[in-house]
C-alpha cells in the first residue's frame, strides 16, 4: 500500500521545524545543526544522547527544547546514589486509606533530562532500558505505560570519568542520536555574553508546539517515501559496519532502522517529501557511530567511530544512474 | 587542442586486440590460400593509419558526409599503395606500368580470382574500415571490456581454426601474451579513470603506480593464460567438447522419442554415430513401465514445454536485437532516443490481442501505458547521458557521491553551465528517489539545457574552464 505523503503534506512538518529551530536559537547561540539534529529526534520520537565537555550548553539545549513544547518537563540528576525506583516510581503504603498507592517517579513525562547519565549506577542506568525502548515501566508486578509522545534526553560528559560507570552498549543503542555541541565561535560567544547579561532567556521562552501537533507531525514524517535503493543504501552502510576490520561489534538493525526514521524526518524537516542519500549520508555518524563498538587496537591508532563511518561512506556506492 | 588522454590510451589498447586477432586471421589466409605472398606485416600498418587519420579528422569541426568521403578516398590512396609496396616492388612509383598491371589484376579479382590481390584488397579494406570503427569508438570501461570479450572469442576460435588446419603461428605464446596484455590493461585503465574498482580505489590519484600495478598483473596473468594455451590443451578442450556434444545428442534422441508421432507410421530417427542400439534399450524399458495415460500427458507436457522455450529463446533474441537496433541508433551524433523500455513487449501484447480479436470476435481491453514512468525514465536517461559525457570529459562521478556532491564538482569544473547542471540534477534526483515525473514541456526544457551544457561546453575556452578540467586530472 502507497501512502506517501506528498510535498503540500510535508509542508507543516517544515513550518513546525523553523518555529521550533527559531525559538530554541533565542536561548542557544548557534549550534544550528545540533538544533537540527535534535528537531530530527523529536520527529522520530528518539532518544538523544548530548556528550561534550561542561560548560558548552548540553542542559541549555534540552531544557530549551522542552520549554518550546507544549510538553511535561521533568529533570533527573543522575548520581552514583540514585536508585531505580527514583527514576520509575514505587508503590507506597498510605496509612490513611489502608491501601498501597503508585508514586509516579520524574520518568512520566514526555521530555527527560537525564542529566550526567554516567554518573548512576549500572543498576539504575538499566531501569531506562524498558523506558526507552517499550515506552512503559514496570513497577513490582505493574507496567505502566508513559505518556506520548516520550523523549530521552541524556547528557554526558568526556572528560571526567572519576565515578563514573560506562553506558552499556544495550542503553547506547537505544539512542537515536548523539550529539556533540562543541565551542562556540568568538562571536557567538560574544552574543551569548550579550544574550545573558540581563536575564536568563530561557526563563521567559513561550511553547510553540503542543503535543498532539508533534504527535501528528511524527505520523507525517514516518509516510515520506523512501525510495528502495535508498532503503538498500541504508542497509549497505550498516552492515558494512559489522564487516569493518577495526569494528568489533558493528550497527544493530534497530540502528538502520532509526537511520532509516531519521531520514525520513530530516527530508521532512527539509521540505521534501522523499528522502535523498545526502540525508542517510548526513545523519549516518550521528545515528550509528555511538553505536559501534570499537576495536583496542582502532582506539590505539586513534582511529575514531566517526572516522571509521566516515570511512565507509567514502567506500559505499551511492545509487545513482551508472555512466554506460 | 587539449589532450584527452582517455581517448588515446583505451584506443590504443583496443587496437592491440584486435590488432592480434586481424594478423592471425589474415595469417592464416595468407598461408593457406594466398602462398605466403602478402607480407602481413605491411598490410597491417593501413590499421593504425585508418585510426589516426580519423583522428586526426576529428580535429576540425567538420560536416559527417566530408569525413566520410575524406575517409574513403584516403582509404582507397592508402590500399593503391598498398597495392604498389607489397605486390608490384620492383617498379618505380612513377612508372604507369603498376598502374597498368593493378587494373589487370584488380580486373581479373573479379573474372577469375587471385589470392594475393584479393586478400591485399579484402585485408586491405578491413583493416581500414576496422580502424575508422576504432576511431569511433567510446572510451570507457564498456566498451574495453565488451571488446575484450569479442576479441577474446575472435582469437579462441582463430588458434582452433589453425590447429585443425594444422598452421603453425609464428610465436604463439607471444601472441597470446600481447593480446591479453593489451585485454586486460585497456580494462584496468579504464576502470581507473572512471574512478571505479577496487584498484582505483587503493590508488586514487597515484597514476603512476597504478598504470605499473595493473602492467605488471597484465603480465603475469598474460604469461600464465599464454602458457596454459598449448596445441594438447586445446585438443582436450575438443575432445572434452566432442563428448558432451556426444551427451548432448544422446538426451535429445531420448526426448525427441517422447514427442508424439502420427498413427499413421511412426517417422524414424536416424541412428546416430553417439547412439547405439544397446544404449537405447534402458531408456525403451523405462518408456514400458510407465502407463500408456501418463506417458501422453507427459508427451503434451513435453511439447508445450518445448514450445515455450522456445518462444522464450526467440523473444530473448529479438529483444536483444532490438535493443541493440535502438542503441545503434542512439549512438548517432545529435540524434535523441528515448530509452523506451516495455516498448517490445507492449507491440508484441498489441498484436497478439489483434490476432485475438480477429479470430475470436472479442476485443480484450488493451494496457494503460505507463506515462509517469516513462516521464522517470526519460529525465533518468538524460542524468545518465550527462554522467557518461561528463566522465568522458574527465569528470567521472566517485561511486561514494550523491547527486548534488557530485553537481558541486561539476559547477567547479563548467561553471558556464552551473544553472543547467543544477537543473539537471534537481529533477533527476526529484524523478529518481521521489518518484515525481516532469510535465512533458520539463522534459522538453531539460533536454535543451542538456544541448546547452554541451555547447556552452565547446564555446568556452580551455583556459576558463574550472581548475578539474585545466589541470587535465579525473576527479579522485
């Protein structure tokens, strides 16, 4: 069954993505493909996975996403002493009607930002594994479903790895996208100065999208056609991941599967009512590159996961009419 | 003129092929009809001379028919000569008496025939055609490989033809060793400058190595092929040959045995030398112990898949006829085909609903054509003509780049032509990964700005080109 969106579809898919792209860019100095990356997230109703070093603006950006939709907002600060119940929720005793009642824990909301993620335990790292990928907790013999759209956003820093535990790759996995905000420019470090002499801008930032219009905009965006040599695109940068010498563990499917999503969105956001193999070509370090797991002797080489993707892009053929 | 290195080098190599397989035909005919009296070596030189000759041509814009008369009469000039150096030496070249002597001889080619003429005349005027062919041909990995392919059979069938009538070449090893030399390196090249295949992949942009990897890999597989290729082998390969023709002929007397045959007299197939009575008993035994109603359905089964494959093998070649009818069509300058795919089978469906309606009375509703497709394929064709033409102007497209990667580099490389180019690209990529066909004025539009491409592309000189071009380097 064709039901292809068509280019008028579309249309408001990109509407919402300059609105949404210009309210973040009141509190967020640049970073326009960081911005980008995580409206491509939102439209797949993906996790993101913020790494950079402190200072650069990771909890800026997702709490400025947040605020520009017309969402639930709940933050986790993750540290070493912070238990799974903290995160999902736990039943508690009310003596005063002799009953046992469900505490909902910050994870029922639509947007969560688990701040420093690698400070918690890997006991409490994996009570997010269910979240993420079923939408829904378990709490003693309950499972109770989360609120939609749901939206994981999780910071991390590089640097500091004292007391820190290592996401598992299970949990890495079930992010769509990871993101690196990276320093700002001399100027726009200058407008940032400007920008918060005064007042924080992210205090007075006004929602520009409910939520049942994201709802909507997800189901457009999963209907923009995706042409089949594309698809096998796709499919040739994954599984030239897992045959790559410096890879041990290459992309899962569920990795072309949210490349395949993400593409859609980015065509989407794009104005286009197809996806090209510029946006698999765009979003493939993104989508697949935290997913990888690396080799000892590719880390000593100093060969990145970025790199080794970038690597097989410049090795996979795009389909493309040959020169007969 | 700017050199285009990829229209010398693959040329070259083509004509080292066939330049083997034309001596050892003529070879061949020269030692068994005409005596050993033409020197071969000579004749052979009107090859290269043909080629550069209408190379040369090509250098001035000029009108077809001009160059056709030009090549005609240079070609007859050339055979005169050649006529005068290998078979009237002792006389000068002002003397009229060669003259005199040629018409004798070319008179009595045609009353009463000679060897020695006729095959100077014959291989004479091959050889010059075969080297205005080569002129023409395109340089790519295409037709390397495709002319490889031909060739290759050409020879295999030429060294069995001289070791059946027993003629011994003169260093066939060597012959066998330039021939795939010359094979394999016009393969290697030319993959090398479309910037396709593992070796150009390793090597982008070291020429140099590259051009002494794949001289050295020639050799080597040249040498290993020629040394297999020993007179006992090639009597094997027939042996071997014979036998499964032996097989072959067995099976298709058993089948021919089950085809019904009229009740009036059973027609008897003719004993075979493969076939002996006693070798047809087993199958005969089989035949009684199937019962006499399965044996006939098998028998209609049998016929109808006889008929089928057959009609499968006729559709298969007349499709590649035409098909290669088309392509030959479309290869003529300036002329403009659409690649019109379903075409064959639409007519054949046309016509077998017409037979229909003619002998039944009843008209079955004929197909929608697929205009939207088509419309695809067109704008497809002409993305297609603009890659190859860009690749033959030392622009190939990297196999790793999308469309509008690959539209930056040719923007640098014309940018007379950026708008057109943009154009181009936009409704190929809008036609190829959205399935969204162009109005009928598109594609008349994009088709002009495909002729403007070209033209801005002969107008401007060498010097503003973009630096891809002026610096006379494939893209890597």
């Amino acid at each position: 069954m064709d039901n292809r969106v068509s280019l008028p579809d579309v249309t408001p898919v990109a509407q919402a993505a300059r609105k949404l792209a210009a309210n973040i860019n009141r509190v967020i100095v640049g970073k326009e493909e960081a911005i980008r990356l995580m409206m491509v997230a939102l439209l797949c109703e993906g996790h993101v996975f913020i790494e950079d070093v402190p200072g650069i603006g990771k909890t800026m950006l997702a709490r400025a996403t947040a605020s520009s939709l017309g969402c639930t907002f709940k933050r986790i600060q993750f540290t070493p002493d912070l238990l799974p119940s903290d995160v999902t929720g736990i039943y508690y005793f009310n003596q005063k009607s002799q009953e046992f009642e469900f505490r909902p824990g910050p994870i029922m909301a639509n947007i969560v930002l688990a701040d420093e993620i690698n400070r918690a335990t890997p006991r409490t790292q994996s009570c997010l594994l269910e979240s993420m990928q079923e939408r829904q907790v378990t709490v003693d013999v309950d499972t109770i479903p989360l609120p939609r759209p749901f939206m994981v956003i999780a910071t991390q820093n590089p640097i500091e790895l004292e007391g820190t535990f290592p996401l598992p790759e299970a949990q890495l996995d079930r992010f769509l996208l990871k993101i690196k905000l990276g320093y700002p420019s001399p100027q726009e470090e200058e407008a940032i100065l400007l920008r918060f002499q005064e007042a924080n801008p992210l205090e007075g930032l006004a929602s520009v999208i409910t939520a049942p219009e994201l709802l909507q905009l997800q189901q457009l965006c999963r209907h923009v056609h995706t042409e089949e040599s594309v698809r096998g695109y796709i499919v040739a940068i994954t599984q030239a991941t897992r045959n790559h010498p410096g890879v041990k563990l290459g992309a899962s499917p569920r990795a072309s599967l949210g490349l395949y999503q993400a593409s859609q969105a980015l065509a989407a956001i794009q104005g286009r009512s197809y996806v090209l193999p510029d946006d698999v070509k765009y979003l493939a370090a993104p989508a697949l590159a935290h997913r990888l797991i690396m080799r000892t002797e590719t880390g000593l080489r100093g060969q990145s996961a970025e790199g080794i993707v970038a690597e097989i892009l410049a090795s996979t053929p795009v389909p493309v009419e040959a020169a007969s | 003129m700017k050199l285009n290195w990829r229209r010398v080098l693959l040329p070259l190599t083509a004509m080292g092929m066939e330049g083997c397989a034309l001596y050892t035909l003529l070879f061949l005919l020269n030692e068994r009809l005409a005596g050993n009296a033409v020197p071969i070596l000579w004749l052979m030189t009107l090859y290269p001379a043909a080629f550069i000759f209408n190379r040369l041509l090509e250098w001035r814009p000029v009108r077809m028919a001009i160059r056709l008369i030009a090549n005609f009469m240079a070609g007859v000039i050339c055979l005169l000569l050649a006529f005068k150096g290998l078979l009237f030496r002792g006389m000068a070249l002002a003397d009229p008496a060669w003259l005199t002597a040629l018409g004798h001889d070319l008179s009595s080619v045609f009353q009463s025939p000679q060897a020695a003429p006729l095959l100077v005349l014959l291989g004479g005027a091959a050889l010059w055609g075969a080297g205005w062919r080569l002129a023409q041909l395109r340089p790519d990995f295409k037709t390397a490989a495709s002319e490889f392919q031909f060739t290759l059979v050409v020879m295999l069938f030429l060294l069995f033809i001289a070791t059946e009538l027993d003629v011994a070449l003169p260093n066939p090893v060597l012959l066998a060793t330039v021939f795939f030399l010359f094979g394999l390196l016009g393969m290697s090249l030319a993959h090398a400058m479309e910037g396709a295949g593992w070796l150009a992949g390793l090597n982008r942009g070291r020429w140099g190595g590259l051009l002494l990897a794949s001289f050295i890999l020639v050799m080597v597989i040249g040498l290993l092929l020629s040394s297999l290729l020993t007179p006992s082998l090639l009597h094997a390969i027939l042996d071997a040959l014979k036998w499964v023709w032996g097989q072959v002929m067995k099976a298709l007397v058993f089948l021919a045995s089950l085809i019904p045959v009229p009740e009036s007299g059973p027609i008897e197939i003719p004993p075979t030398a493969t076939t002996s009575p006693d070798e047809a008993e087993p199958f005969r035994n089989i035949m009684e112990l199937i019962p006499r109603i399965i044996l006939k359905i098998l028998r209609v089964v049998w016929v109808l898949l006889v008929i089928g494959i057959t009609a499968l093998a006729l559709w298969r070649v007349s499709s590649q006829v035409f098909d290669w009818l088309r392509r030959r069509r479309g290869a003529t300058p300036g002329a403009e085909v659409e690649p019109l795919r379903g075409a064959f089978l639409a007519d054949l469906l046309a016509l077998l609903r017409r037979i229909w309606a003619k002998i039944t009375g009843i008209k079955l509703p004929a197909r929608q054509p697929r205009a939207a497709a088509a419309e695809l394929t067109s704008v497809r064709h002409i993305y297609e003509r603009l890659l190859h033409w860009a690749a033959s102007q030392g622009w190939p497209r990297p196999v790793f780049q999308t469309p509008y990667e690959y539209l930056s580099l040719l923007e640098a490389s014309l940018p007379a032509a950026r708008e057109e180019l943009r154009s181009i690209t936009d409704y190929y990529v809008r036609a190829r990964y959205g399935q969204m066909p162009p109005s009928d004025a598109e594609i008349r539009r994009l088709k002009e700005e495909w002729h403007q491409i070209k033209q801005k592309h002969l107008s401007t000189p060498a010097s503003k080109r973009g630096p891809e071009e002026s610096g006379g380097k494939a893209h890597g």
